[in-house]
C-alpha cells in the first residue's frame, strides 16, 4: 500500500474514533440531563444517538 494511501487510511480511521467518542460523551451528557427513561431515549432518538447508545433504531419511513 503507498504511503499517502496508508496515512489516509490511519487518519480515516482516527477520525471514526474521534467521532464515536464524541457520540458517547453527547449520550452520556443527555443521559444526565434527562428526568427518566422515557425522556432519554426520546431526546437520543431526536439526535440521531440512539445506536450508540445501545438502543434500538427504527428505520425511517419512505416518503413517497
């Protein structure tokens, strides 16, 4: 593999942990604001976090 290609791939690869992190750290902040159970899992399904909270994600409805 050339070496740009690697360092692309390295940086690539840095960038998705970067950005799991920052999702863990934003449900973990909306886990700690929210009154109960009901009212996280609502407000990490309006962020788009419920994945990497663990919960399940219900596929978006086709617009036709």
């Amino acid at each position: 593999m050339p070496a740009k290609s690697l360092r692309t791939s390295e940086s690539h690869t840095l960038e998705l942990a970067a950005h799991a992190h920052a999702q863990q750290m934003a449900t973990r902040v909306v886990a700690s604001r929210s009154t109960d159970v009901e009212d996280c899992r609502e407000l990490l399904g309006m962020l788009g976090l419920s994945g990497s909270a663990g919960l399940p994600v219900a596929e978006s409805p086709v617009r036709r």
